[in-house]
C-alpha cells in the first residue's frame, strides 16, 4: 500500500501529525492539583492518558504504513475514554474502593450513563459514537471482515486498505486526542484549554479541521 504520491492522504496525515504535536503540547507539564488525593481521578485519568497514547501509536503506525495495526487499536483507545470518563462521573465509590477487582458494565451502559462534563456540552457524545461504531471497530480489533479482506488479493497476500479507511484511523486518532486532551484539562481546572479542545474537537467531527473536510464519518 502506497499513499505517498496521494495529495489527500498526504495532508490528512500532515495534519493528524501536526494535531498530535500540538495536543502533547498543550499538555506538557499540566497539573492536576486533586490527582494525589482522589482515587476516582487518579484512575479517570490512567484511562485517559492510555487512550492518549494509542492516540499517538495510531499516527505513527500510518505513518509507517501498519494500518491494519493502527484500526485494531481504535477499539481499545475508544474504550478508555468510555472507562476513564465512567470512573469519573458514574462508577460507584463501591466500584472506586474496588479497583482493580471489579467488572466493568458494557461499554453501551458505560457510554449511556456517563454525562459529560460541562466543556463537552456540544461535542459528540460517547453513546452516539460508540453506537454509530462499535460493530465496525470490534471487527478490527478482532480479526473481523474489515481486516481479512483487505489482506486478499489474486496474487497472493497484500494490505490494501482503502484510502477511507486510513483517513478514518487518522480521524478517530484526531479526535481521542482532543476528547482525553479535553477531559485532562477540565481535570487540571484548565478551562481555557478544555474549551481550546473542544473547539478542535468539533471541528474535526464536522470535518472543517483539515483543508479536504475529511471528518469522522457519520
């Protein structure tokens, strides 16, 4: 699979590249004066930093043309931003005390249930996207038809992903960033930056973040 003479695709990575560099930016060196004291956040905040990473892998993982390894990560990096911001808002002290000996609910109960903090009042919610995608994204992560297909060829095996769906990893990466980004931020007090990242977020869900208004699918 070759992308590097795609005008598209070129700039839509550039752009998820450059919004990667930014997000790590604007983070570096954030406090969170409640972090040491409150358990509840603490582990919000775990999940949300794991969901930031794979939102790193999954640029770098295009970037060196792993695609198929960077769409089997956007089912685990969504579901840390279902968990981060459940444990934040809607587990149980019960459930906090607990940790790590507990069961999560389905990620539709997490997702339904968890109310958004009042920065992301006009972002996407969690339980639209994840019912707009959970089937596709499992079928990624586990080895389902999206993964298979795309490895078959007459002549052998070859990945050959469709430009759309590299573009959709690159969104998805686009997106996580800024909502853990977001919930980070809104942690630490830092609202000015909260409202900075959902702006971004928005915007890349509209698809008027990048020069080609390539947003995440609806």
């Amino acid at each position: 699979m070759k992308f590097d003479e795609d005008i598209d695709f070129s700039e839509a990575l550039d752009n998820s590249i450059e919004l990667s560099d930014w997000v790590a930016e604007k983070l570096c060196g954030l406090r969170i004066p409640e972090l040491p004291n409150q358990k509840r956040l603490q582990l919000s905040m775990a999940f949300q930093h794991l969901a930031f990473e794979h939102a790193q892998a999954i640029v770098i993982l295009v970037d060196n043309e792993l695609v198929g390894s960077a769409l089997a990560l956007i089912r685990p990096m969504f579901e840390a931003i279902i968990r981060g911001v459940w444990l934040r808002y809607s587990a149980s002290d019960e459930v906090i005390e607990n940790f790590p000996k507990i069961k999560f609910p389905s990620p539709s109960e997490m997702a339904g249930n968890s109310p958004q903090s009042f920065s992301q009042s006009d972002s996407p919610p969690l339980s639209s996207l994840k019912e707009r995608w959970w089937k596709t994204l499992c079928g990624y992560t586990h080895g389902g038809e999206e993964q298979i297909c795309a490895r078959l060829c007459e002549t052998g095996l070859k990945e050959s992903f469709e430009k759309d769906h590299v573009i959709s990893a690159l969104r998805w990466s686009e997106m996580i960033h800024c909502y853990s980004g977001l919930e980070m931020a809104d942690a630490a007090g830092n609202n000015e930056l909260a409202q900075l990242l959902s702006d971004r977020m928005i915007a890349i869900d509209s698809g008027t973040d990048d020069p080609k208004n390539c947003g995440v699918p609806k």
